[in-house]
C-alpha cells in the first residue's frame, strides 16, 4: 500500500480495499492514542478486524482517506484508584528525573501509589511576592497518567488569594479534591483534550517536564 506525504492513502493502490489491521500499522498511535481513518470529512476508529472496502477508503473526490492517530476517549480523568504498573512506573521514574534536574533540594513523593508528588519548596515568580515568595505545591496524577494529564495543581491554603484569581478552595473539571481537605488550595490550569500528546518513549512526548514548564508559565504571568 503506498503512503502519500506520510498518512493519505494513494487511490490506486486500493482497488481491493484494505485490512484494517494493515491501516492501523500506517496510523502508527503511540501510548495514549488510537487509530482513526478521515475520509470524506467523516472520522472513525480503525477497526483492525474488518476490511475496509474502496469506497471507505476514497472520498467523492477520488482522494484516499487520510490515516492518523487521535488521543484516547475517556469518560473523564480519575484519581487516587488502582493504577496500573505501567502507569506507576511512568510516574516514578518521571518524578526521579525532575528532582534530578529540576528539585535538587527535594521532593515528596507517593511511593506506594503514585498518586501525588510535592515540591516542599517552591519558588513563586515575583508576581506573587507580595502575597508569599515560596510555597509547596503539589502535582496530583491522574490513574491514566500519562494518557491525560494532570488537572491544575496545589498549593498551601495560607496562601490567601492569587493574583489572578484561578486559586480555589475546591476543584473542578474533575480534578482530585482529596488535598483540599488536608490543607490545599487547587489553582486551575486545564489542558484542553487532545493537546496533551506523551509518546511511547516518555521523554519524546508532553511528560512532567512539560507539566512544570506549564505550572511556571500561568504562576508567572
């Protein structure tokens, strides 16, 4: 089957259809991502037990269905449940690494579930000085990290207001509300869905990393 500019499907070469087990091979998803089929401004999840006959693989302009990757659908993110032992160790070795490079002084870190990580000392941007100069604030991980990211972050309650208002004594958007009753407050930072984009390989995709660079960004303007 010939590929044109990467994922659209060369018309010609389709004559007999496909299997849906070959287009999922083109659509290459990663870790967090499903194969899809776009043809005729319709979009559909390749099913890789079914063939797929010419005329779903052409549009009426005679131009093959383009084969990509969307992220997974979920019913929403969910925290503090059974993750899985991928998932844990995602989690661990991406938090090791930031402490490395990033925290030298230290981090906490939930070892057991992976569920949560501090910075016990977190430097604000001097936006923030006249309310406080330095906070913990924690990183909460969903149970599909990392297919979804985070949902905002935490700092300490004592921290009486924010400068530009998203700090909340409570969450939304899902988000875990477990810390707020053990003294945090959630400042609200939502990625939107599908912007989140981790890889197989952790370190070539949005990972905590991008996360921190985030949390830094929206603290400091």
């Amino acid at each position: 089957m010939a590929i044109i500019n990467g994922r659209r499907l060369d018309p010609s070469s389709i004559r007999n259809g496909a299997s849906g087990s070959e287009l999922t091979r083109h659509a290459k998803a990663g870790s967090g991502r499903r194969p899809i089929l776009e043809c005729g401004g319709k979009v559909a999840q390749i099913d890789p037990n079914r063939h797929y006959s010419q005329y779903e693989l052409v549009d009426k302009h005679g131009r093959g269905a383009k084969v990509t990757s969307m992220p997974d659908r979920s019913k929403g993110h969910s925290f503090g449940g059974r993750r899985s032992a991928q998932s844990k160790q995602i989690v661990t070795e991406q938090v090791i690494d930031i402490a490395e490079h990033i925290f030298k002084q230290g981090v906490e870190f939930d070892e057991d579930d992976a569920h949560w990580m501090v910075v016990p000392t977190f430097n604000l941007p001097p936006r923030w000085h006249p309310i406080a100069r330095q906070t913990p604030l924690m990183v909460a991980f969903p149970n599909e990290y990392p297919a979804l990211p985070p949902i905002g972050f935490y700092m300490m309650a004592e921290i009486p207001v924010s400068p530009d208002g998203h700090f909340f004594q409570g969450v939304a958007h899902n988000a875990w509300d477990e810390p707020i009753a053990h003294g945090w407050k959630w400042y609200c930072t939502y990625i939107h869905d599908g912007a989140w984009q981790p890889a197989r390989n952790w370190r070539d995709g949005d990972n905590l990393f991008t996360y921190f660079h985030l949390i830094k960004e929206v603290l400091g303007n």
